[in-house]
C-alpha cells in the first residue's frame, strides 16, 4: 500500500480487504480503533473513530511494557483553536509520572478532524525512546481530556485521568495474521457444552463432561472454526475438548464432574480437538486444512474439560460453558492436528522465589520429530502459549542440526489473562529430526516459597499447543527432568549443600520447600535443568509413547543463550540500548536470564 493512500480517504475503503484490517473498541463501546499491518512496509496504519468530541482538547495512544504508564511511548493528538492538527511523539518518565518530548518525531498524522484520526507508526523506529511493534501481546494505553495541555515544554506532568470512559488500557496482538475467511457454505453447527455443572467452593476443579455426538458423526467432515462459549467469566480459566481415540463401537459412560473421579473407561479420551484459555476468542483453520471428525470407525464419544479457578470460594455457581464448532461437509486438502509442546505437568520442575525471570525449558527432541513426523514434514499454523499466573514471557525455538531457524512463537510481554490462539503470519514447516524448545520465564518476586509444576492455578504450567497439517500421531511432545537426575540433585543438596530438612525418599515437592533458595543454590537448579537428562514425553494420542526408544535419560537439544540484535533494521544501533534485567521485566531488546 503506497503511503499516500490514507490521506484521500479513509481507512475504510472498500478496496481494502476485510481480512486485512482488525478492529477493537478502546472503551468497549465507541472508541474505535482499526488498524493495518504492512509487511512489506514494515508499518502500521491506525485510525481512531470517535476520539474526540466537543469538549476534548487533546487524545493519547500509546505503547507500554505491561500496561503501566511508566517507559511508556505516547502519541498526543491535540486540539489548537479548533483545528485538530497537532501531533507530538512522546515518551513518559520511569515513575510514569512526566511526559516528554521525543527527539525523533515517529507519529506520522494522515488525517485529524473533530471525530477520527488516522496516522502510522514504522514497526522499528530505531528510536531508543520508543517501543519496537512486536508479534507479541502489546498494551495499548489510550486517555483524552479537556484540559489544556504543555506540550511545548520539554515536559510536562502525564493528565491523570480516572474516568473509565476516559481512559483505558487495551490488550492486544498488534502484528497479527491476516483474518481467514471461510470459503464453505455448508456448514453444519453444533455445541458442546457443560449442562449445569456445580462450580465447587475450591481453588481449582478440573470438571469434565462426556458426551456422545450426534449421529451426524456417521459422516467424515472438518472443523473450520471454533469459538467458546464462556458463561461464568472470571471463574473459567481453560477448556479442552478431548475425542475419545478407540474403537467406533465402545460405548464410553456418559460423565459429569470432577475430573479426579473420571471413570477409567474415559481416560481414552485424550485426543485435544479444541481448546480455549482466558483472552482468546473464535479460532478458524486455513482455508487447506480442517480438523477431521467423524466417518468410518470414529468413536461418537467426546471429553470436555473445564478449568474452574475460583479462589473466592464463590457457593451456589452453576456453569454451562464449552464450545460451539462449525464443521464443512466438502473435505479440505489436509487433515489439521493440535500437539503440546513444553513441560511436562509435573513437580519435577521448580522455580525459586524472588526471580525476575527464572526460565525452564521444554523439550521436543530430534528422536521424537524424527520417530513422528512424516518425510515432508508438517506445517505450523497457529500457536496458543499458556502459562499459570507467574508466566511474563514464553518462546519456542526451532532448530535442525547445528543450525537455528526462525522461532515458531514468541511473546516478550506475555500476560495469562490475554492466552489467544494465534495465526502465525510466518508458518514454519518442521522436519524429521528438528527440535523444539518451548521456554517460559517466570517472576516468582513477593513469594516466599518455591512454585512448584502441576494443575493448580498455584502450580505453574508451561505449554505451547500447535495446530499443525498434516495430521499425524504425535500428540505430546513435552519433557521434564529425569527421575534419576532429580535424585542425584537432592542427594547433593542434602550431603554438600547441607540442606538438611530433605528425605531422600521423601516427597519431591517437600523436598523442594525444604530448600534455603540463596543464589549459588538457585544457580544450580538452573544449571541442572538446562544440562541434565530427560524424560521425554513422545506420546500418541492414546498416551503411549513411540516406540523404538529409551525415553528416559534423553540428553537436552542444546540452546545458545543469546541477545537477539536487530542491527539489520538499524545502521546505527547501539547495544548500549540493551537495559539490565533489572531495569525492566524481559526487556524485548535482551535475553532474561533470571
């Protein structure tokens, strides 16, 4: 799109695709924000309806780390005697207190009258005072105000706004995919839901719901779409959609409650078919492939699991959440799979208090992708991160030998209440004998004791679920650290470290919480877990592993710790740019190291 398109009309023009602009309302109901991304560009192109009105002198959008306005980079459109024509780039203060000019100018204005705007921001300004636009989850901070503002002076105090309809901040994926549109236009509809399930008076529940499809499922078809259906907010954290991978004629026991007592019949039911987590929306699948269900020999029976987080201890709440799913009767070119990638869900794996941003790694190794996957490979085209509440950042790398390519997934400013199932722009293609490496840092600063791996919203999780074509067998390809490595750990703790409070056959984690985490102790953990053995998790949909190999004591892909430097985009970059850890959670510019 040549630069000049913008300023003759707006950005609603409908020669524009529909795919390609997103939309979102600011303040939930008139503030709205389009956008465009230019790959080729490497810009964005905004426009703001509604911004202002008469009584509104001046509008803010801007960028921030994790959605304080501190280090935050702001664009201020202003109102000068009745003319909407001034722009001013920004940046605010450390304590999130002052705003400042910016030297460099990067707010390029298109269009500004007394209802919208329309301006564009370059991905990468190069400007050390401004925020890089990333693939990632940004925060979008916006305000607008009657009061006249400074912005002649160097700087000037940042207007508190304390109005809700005022002022506001925004989660989003900026950078994102172009939308898919279905191109199918006979589409069958159906819901799979809980039917008035009891949310205990506990912190966490695992409910799950078995139900037999309709007879529909006579039929082989694909789903190309899925959306959650969320009835009790703030209490569901994450659901799964399991099928149930045996025999067409088991009949698999109708079940409603807590997972812990699922009947054994139902543990067959472990193939994921959707899934959805807090911040994620409708899901739709590339117009080549479909996930498959239904035809000859496909069992009726499916598994819905929902996470119930309620830590109020809320009595007398009844939830009827799950999903509702379009499905195509034309068959699409590939079969479409989902794979978890990370950690196994154990309390193998722990993160010390008092970390910044202490990383554990998940491994899928080359065996596995080499036993799994097919000649040509599979091709990766969306990507959902999940983490418990102390996840601030997770990334997959991708290598094939010696050699790493681009990662399949990253989000620097991750946050557990925005968990989108993402399009990727760039879709990766895995072969035969690549690894995958999920990391997730977390900040455990304020806790008193070690968190621990597992299901509890107090435990932590580390996941990326993939869904990728062409379908293949491979479901889980996760790992944590050996058994016989996790021994040898506590024997040295308890005998050279003294660290006397451990049972050498005792429980893992109150062996863990047993622990006196000074830094040459947390500096040992993470040195056992990025160089030890592993128990790798290469398993079928039925949750048996692969055979032909010994999956325990398998050794870790190696990993260059690294700082990404962007030095192609700027000339003149300077690595002083780079802020210690400590400056700032996970800064985009440098690798966290905890």
């Amino acid at each position: 799109m040549d630069s000049g398109s913008c300023s003759n009309s707006s950005i609603h023009s409908s020669s524009l695709s529909d795919t390609k602009l997103h939309e979102i309302f600011l303040d939930d109901k008139e503030i709205k924000l389009s956008w465009m991304v230019d790959w080729y560009k490497q810009e964005v192109l905004f426009h703001l309806q509604n911004a202002f009105n008469e009584q509104h002198r001046w509008f803010y959008l801007g960028f921030s780390k994790r959605g304080g306005l501190a280090d935050a980079d702001i664009c201020f459109f202003e109102n000068q005697n009745g003319f909407f024509n001034v722009v001013t780039d920004t940046y605010t203060s450390p304590d999130g207190h002052w705003v400042r000019k910016d030297y460099q100018q990067d707010c390029e204005v298109f269009k500004m009258d007394e209802f919208t705007l329309a301006f564009k921001r370059k991905f990468d300004t190069c400007d050390p005072l401004d925020l890089r636009l990333h693939e990632g989850t940004m925060y979008v901070v916006w305000a607008r105000g009657e009061s006249e503002l400074a912005l002649e002076d160097h700087q000037f105090a940042l207007p508190n706004v304390t109005a809700p309809h005022e002022a506001g901040l925004k989660m989003l994926q900026l950078l994102r995919a172009d939308k898919i549109l279905i191109p199918e236009t006979d589409l069958e509809l159906i819901e799979i839901t809980l039917e008035q399930a009891p949310v205990p008076t506990q912190e966490t529940t695992y409910w799950c719901h078995v139900q037999r499809l309709d007879d529909f499922v006579k039929n082989r078809m694909h789903i190309v779409q899925f959306e959650p259906i969320i009835k009790s907010p703030g209490i569901v954290h994450h659901m799964e959609i399991f099928h149930c991978e045996t025999d067409e004629h088991v009949e698999i026991p109708l079940y409603n409650g807590d997972c812990e007592q699922l009947p054994p019949a139902a543990k067959v039911c472990s193939k994921v078919m959707a899934l959805w987590a807090m911040g994620a929306s409708t899901f739709t699948y590339p117009p080549e492939a479909g996930l498959p269900i239904g035809g000859p020999g496909f069992n009726p029976y499916v598994r819905l699991e929902v996470h119930f987080n309620n830590p109020e201890l809320q009595a007398g709440l009844m939830d009827n959440s799950g999903f509702r799913i379009k499905l195509s009767k034309t068959l699409r070119q590939y079969d479409a799979g989902v794979m978890e990638l990370g950690l196994e869900y154990t309390d193998k794996m722990a993160i010390p208090p008092g970390q910044t941003a202490f990383p554990l790694s998940g491994y899928c190794v080359a065996d596995c992708t080499r036993a799994a996957l097919p000649k040509t490979g599979i091709i990766i085209f969306g990507s959902q991160l999940h983490t418990h509440l102390r996840g601030v950042r997770i990334l997959t790398r991708h290598f094939r030998g010696e050699q790493e390519l681009r990662e399949i997934n990253r989000d620097d400013y991750y946050s557990h209440h925005f968990q989108e199932m993402r399009t990727l722009h760039y879709k990766p293609r895995v072969l035969p004998g690549d690894a995958l490496v999920t990391t997730c840092y977390y900040n455990t600063l304020g806790t008193a004791n070690v968190t621990l791996g597992g299901f509890s919203i107090s435990d932590e999780m580390c996941v990326n679920y993939i869904h990728y074509y062409p379908a293949t067998k491979l479901e889980v390809c996760k790992s944590s650290v050996s058994e016989e490595t996790l021994e040898d750990y506590f024997i040295y703790m308890k005998r050279k470290e003294h660290q006397h409070g451990i049972h050498l056959n005792g429980a893992r984690s109150a062996n863990y919480r047993t622990i006196e985490w000074t830094q040459p102790h947390v500096d040992q953990l993470y040195t056992m877990y990025i160089q030890e053995p592993l128990s790798m998790q290469c398993n079928r949909s039925d949750g048996q592993r692969f055979e032909g190999h010994n999956w325990e004591g398998v050794p870790p892909t190696p990993v260059q710790i690294k700082i990404p430097i962007h030095r192609k985009l700027c000339p003149n970059y300077n690595p002083l740019w780079l802020k210690p850890l400590e400056k700032g959670e996970c800064d985009l510019l440098g690798e966290c190291i905890y």
